[in-house]
C-alpha cells in the first residue's frame, strides 16, 4: 500500500519525474519542451528547496516517489525568493529558440520571468498555495485528498488562513476534484482558473 510522508532531500529527483510525467493537464509531458527538467525548476523542486517541511510525497511499496504536494505559506514572499534566487540559478540550464514564433519551452521560460510579487487581492487574502501531482498509479486510494487535508492542518497550526491554486482550465476531472474538497472558485482566465479554500485557522475566524 502506497504511503504519505514528509519530504526528504533525496526525493528531489521523484519530484522532477512526477512533475514531468504529469505536466500534460494530467498526463506525462516527455518530449514537450526541449528540457524536460524545466517542468519541475518551475513547479515543484523550488517548493521543496524553500519549503522543505511543507512538502508531502506518496511513497509505493518499492519507494518510489508517485505524488507530492508541495507549498508555499506566503506567495508572495515565495515569488521574491523565486525572482531573486531561485530562478537566476536555473534558467542558465535552459535555452529560448530564439524563433519568431515563441516554441513551448520559450513560453515557460517567459514564465519564469515573469515570477513576482503581486498587489492582487488573491495572494493577500489566500496566502499559501500550493502543487499537486499524482501519477495513475495512485488513484482510487484517497491520497490526493489525504495530501492536501495534511497540508491544510499544517498551515492552520501555522494560523495561515487560506491557501489557493492555479490549474489549467482543460483539466475539468481536477476541478472537480477540488470542488469536492471544499474549494471555491476565484477567478478564470487566460486559460486558468484559480480556486480558494480557508485552512482551520481561517475557519475559526
């Protein structure tokens, strides 16, 4: 039977596998960019770099790495420590194609750039968000909602009072899922949508 537990140093490499093999709205992104290793410089590894003791991982019967959650409790702190430190050591591994019409790779290397802090209400008022990947093999166990109960409590003990999360707006069987879990929607567009949800600490508000 598969496990949660805290991250450890030596899953970084399952966080770029996972983070790969799901970056395709779900489904395992090899092949799509140039590099690879790209999908998880920008979406997993850095949260477990800066928040090591917010980030979970579904460990199999052999050990390996099949899930993870991983956290920030203050985006936009996350985002400064991204633009200042994080990104400046990474994006030198990663090429643009230099092409008039912008290729997949050079849209998320624009991304990278484009990590800052934000005035907008939704990292104010829902400081924490977050990153889930599960591979195929998980599913059917709970885990993907045992993942984020465990996150919640823990930024509740923080008396961090909500947290949010971006997903492509494609991926309709994953919102489903959050609403399920209690998340609202806050916003949609450009191809996103963006979903809300209070940790304990804010429900005892």
């Amino acid at each position: 039977m598969s496990r949660i537990r805290p991250f450890r140093p030596e899953d970084i490499p399952g966080l770029y596998d996972v983070c790969l093999r799901t970056a395709d709205v779900g489904k395992d992104a090899t092949g799509m960019l140039e590099d690879d290793r790209l999908w998880g410089d920008l979406f997993a590894v850095p949260y477990a770099e800066r928040h090591p003791d917010l980030c979970w991982v579904v460990e199999s019967d052999d050990g390996r790495v099949i899930g993870y959650v991983v956290a920030t409790d203050d985006t936009n702190a996350f985002s400064t420590w991204f633009r200042d430190t994080w990104w400046p050591s990474r994006k030198g591994l990663y090429r643009g194609s230099g092409s008039a019409e912008p290729t997949a790779q050079d849209r998320f290397l624009a991304y990278g750039e484009r990590v800052a802090p934000s005035e907008d209400a939704i990292p104010r008022d829902y400081p924490a968000h977050l990153h889930i990947d599960l591979l195929p093999e998980t599913q059917g166990q709970g885990l993907g909602r045992r993942l984020i109960e465990t996150l919640l409590a823990e930024l509740g003990r923080r008396g961090v009072p909500a947290l949010h999360l971006a997903m492509n707006a494609d991926n309709a069987p994953a919102g489903a899922f959050y609403e399920r879990l209690g998340f609202q929607e806050l916003a949609s567009g450009d191809g996103s949508t963006t979903y809300g949800i209070a940790t304990p600490a804010g429900r005892s508000r």
